[in-house]
C-alpha cells in the first residue's frame, strides 16, 4: 500500500468516526429533548376550569375564572405549536406551566365563588328574614283594622316578593332575590303610605260619625223608639231603645269594609244615616232588613265624585244594602251588606221594622 492510499483510508476512517459521533449526539439530545405532551396536566386544567364554571364562577369570579380560561388556551396552544417542531427542538415546559397555573387559577376562582355565594346567601336570608318580620308585623295590625282594599293589596305584593325571594335563594340566584326583597320593601312602603293617609282620613271624619251616633241616640230617647247603629271597626249592630243598649250583635261587613260605599260593585259598606224600607221575613240570607240606601247624600257624593274624576261616569250607586243573616264567618265578604248570625238576625227582626233608623258609622268612641 503506497503512503497516498493510507493517508486516504487514514482521513476515511476519520470522517466515519466523526459521523458516528455526530449521530450518538443528535441520538442523546433527541432523547433529551423529545418530551411527553402534557396532555394529563391539560386535562386536568380543563377539569378544574369545568368544575369552577359548575360552581358559578362565570357570574361570582367572572375575572378569575376568564384568566384561567385564558391559561387554559394558551397553554393549549404552546403544546400545539412544541408539537409541530421537530422532535429534537420539542420543549413543553412553557406548555406545562401555563396549564398549571390555570389549574390553580380556576381552584382560586372555585373557592373565591364559594366564599361569594356564602356571603350573598347570608345576606340574602338575613334580609328576607327581616322583610318576614315586617309582613307579621303589618298583618297583625291588618288583622285588627277593617278591610282595606288598597292595602291589601299592598301587603299581598309584598307576601309575593317574600315567597319568590325564597325560591331565588334556594336556586342560588341571589341578585334576583335581593331586587326582588327590595320590591318588597317598596310594596310595604306603599302600605305604610295608604295606612297614613286612612288614618288621616279618619282623623278628619270622626267628628262627624260621632254627631251621628250622638243625633241617633237623641233622637231614640226622645222617643222612646228603636234604632239600631253599625259600628264597622268594632264589627258591632247595637240595638237601641230610648237612647239606650238593649243588645249588641258581631256584624260581618262588606269585604272592602274600610271604605265609604261610592259605586255599585266596589265591596264596601255605605257609611251614613238610613232607615229600614222593608223588613224581609224570607230571603236569600234567612232574613232582612233593606235600608234606603243610596240616600240623597249618597247621590250628591257620587255626582260630585264622577265631577272629579275619581270614579267612572258610568258608575252607579247600587242599592240593596240590607242587614241580613248568614254571617258568623269570622271574615268580611259581603257586597256591601251587614251580615248577622241567623239567631241574632231573628231577634233584631223583633225590635226593628219599616222606619227603624240605621245609623252606619266607620268608627265611634261614643257610646254604645
């Protein structure tokens, strides 16, 4: 062999030993640098995010649960763009801690919804708590007044707001049933309102109930005859002969009692001075006494009230207005009527006839 052909063969094996170097490095760095995807650490950040969603994050941690969710992506795409190298330049480290970091983001954002919705729902419950208090309250002095129509229906849309308010909280929706307590409170407010202005309506007719209770039992004394007069608050018909007590019957009113009588149809006992036009051995309610109701006075209100505008120009007044029997339900309910217990009806129907004045007052502190 010449010295050419070893130099030759010489440099060959060179450049095989410097190749075979080569490809145990790329070998070792491949194994180094191929990575495993972490596609468990995504999963499970993907899980987490769900889990905090289910929870209500969305709506009590909307900017932690957004973060996470935006982790989530991130990460999610930095795997896709490590997968799309080539194997040896493959780095899922950045992938991996984004996707931790949603991970403990959407923990934060679970547990910042739990503690949230702890507090709304104390507090929501302390203010329903407070609105049922209320509504007791007002039912109580309801219970013990006549029945006011307006107010009623105050107390009811109140008593609505507390029962929808309760289904709202149980379901979780605790900004629903904060607005829907306070509409409650509004409700009552209202009531508040109507109960003032009635009361001070009362301050301002009392004067006159009491000359008419007064007028009544002068006029029996100097007599000596029968009159009978209607206490609506007390649910009271007093029997009255020579301007004094001979009986006192419970009395049931119409079922909107707290109110002068305007138009025909609004559930409300007339409030005047009337007499008995007929007395009715047989009726519908066992039996009764009809009154002359509407009066000339009844008229005038109704006119001038249609002149205001308080009431319908088609409105009437009604009529037959009776004291009659099948009461003793415990509960205003009449159209208008004052409603007696059949035994009582029987015994006024003794001592009161045609002519026997009726004096109908809302409220008196004069005797009987």
């Amino acid at each position: 062999m010449t010295k050419k052909s070893a130099s030759i063969t010489e440099i060959d094996l060179q450049f095989v030993s410097k190749t075979k170097l080569l490809l145990l490095v790329t070998l070792a760095l491949m194994v180094i640098s191929c990575q495993d995807p972490p596609e468990a650490t995504l999963q499970r950040a993907k899980a987490t995010l769900k889990q905090a969603a289910d929870a209500g994050a969305l709506k009590f941690a909307s900017e932690k649960y957004r973060s996470a969710e935006e982790l989530v992506k991130t990460g999610w795409m930095e795997m896709a763009r490590q997968k799309g190298r080539l194997a040896p330049f493959r780095n899922y480290r950045k992938a991996d801690s984004l996707l931790f970091l949603a991970t403990r983001t959407a923990i934060d954002a679970k547990l910042l919804t739990m503690q949230t919705m702890a507090n709304l729902d104390s507090i929501s419950r302390w203010e329903r708590d407070a609105l049922t208090t209320e509504l007791k309250t007002w039912r109580g002095s309801l219970d013990g007044s006549l029945e006011n129509f307006q107010a009623e229906k105050h107390y009811s849309s109140a008593e609505l707001a507390l029962r929808t308010s309760e289904s709202l909280i149980a379901k979780g929706e605790y900004d629903g049933a904060r607005q829907t307590i306070q509409k409650g409170r509004e409700s009552l407010r209202g009531l508040e309102n109507t109960v003032a202005e009635y009361a001070n309506e009362e301050a301002q007719k009392i004067g006159v109930w009491r000359r008419w209770v007064r007028e009544t039992l002068a006029e029996s004394r100097e007599k000596g005859t029968y009159a009978v007069i209607v206490d609506k608050s007390a649910h009271k018909t007093y029997l009255i002969r020579g301007g004094e007590l001979v009986k006192s019957y419970n009395c049931e009113l119409g079922y909107n009692s707290a109110r002068q009588k305007l138009f025909a149809g609004d559930g409300a006992t007339p409030e005047g001075t009337y007499y008995v036009t007929k007395a009715k051995h047989s009726s519908k309610y066992h039996k009764a006494l009809l009154i002359n109701y509407p009066n000339q006075t009844d008229l005038r209100r109704l006119k001038e009230n249609k002149a205001k505008g308080i009431i319908s120009r088609y409105a009437r007044a009604g009529a037959l207005i009776e004291i009659h029997g099948d009461g003793g339900k415990n509960r205003d309910w009449t159209d208008g009527c004052v409603a007696l217990t059949n035994r009582d009806m029987e015994h006024l129907m003794q001592y009161a006839t045609v002519g026997t004045p009726v004096t109908i007052v809302r409220r008196s502190d004069i005797w009987p």
